[in-house]
C-alpha cells in the first residue's frame, strides 16, 4: 500500500498532463469545424468554404517546422489527415441538409 501512495501523485500528474493535450489538440478540430460548419451555411461564395482548409495547411506547415524534430512526421501528417478529413464531413453533411431543405422548399 505504501507503494501505491508513493506512485499516486505521479499518476495524477500524468492524468492532467493527458487531459491537457487532449485539450490542445483538440482545439484545431473544433475551431476548424465551427469555422467550416458556419462558412459553409452562411457563405455566399465558394471559395469561403476552403478558409478552414487554408487554416489547416497554415497549421500543417507550422506543425512541421516547429514539432519535427521531437515529433515523428507519420504522427503530424495523421493528425492533419484526420483535420481534413473532419473538415471534408463536416461540408458534406452540411451540404446534404441545404440540399434537403432546397427540394423541401421547391415542393411547397
């Protein structure tokens, strides 16, 4: 028991140290997200939807000149991969309900 004590603060640093990053890495997603979900519905031009995909190669290239010699390039190229892909479903789904409401609208 007495082991377990020793080893519980460590434990409850390392808790805190994840919950932290699960935070800082989560942020580009939902700013991303948000970005391209309002873009998206409220954009009068085209080109306004690819912002949130211009943010994430401005991101892309930040993460790979600041973090690549402590971070693997596999593990940024991943995270990035995954940003666009969230970034592409979030246009698609949006899209897919403007086009219900349009045929909705166009039957009434």
């Amino acid at each position: 028991m007495f082991h377990v004590m020793l080893v519980a603060p460590i434990l409850g640093l390392m808790a805190v140290y994840g919950v932290i990053v699960l935070v800082v890495l989560s942020v580009p997603f939902c700013v991303g997200m948000f970005l391209q979900l309002v873009l998206t519905v409220f954009g009068q031009k085209n080109w306004v939807g690819w912002v949130p995909a211009g943010l994430g190669v401005l991101g892309l290239a930040g993460s790979l000149a600041f973090f690549l010699p402590d971070v693997p390039v596999s593990y940024i190229l991943v995270y990035w991969a995954l940003y666009f892909l969230a970034l592409w479903l979030t246009w698609l789904v949006v899209e897919q309900i403007k086009k219900f409401i349009a045929r909705r609208r166009h039957k009434e």
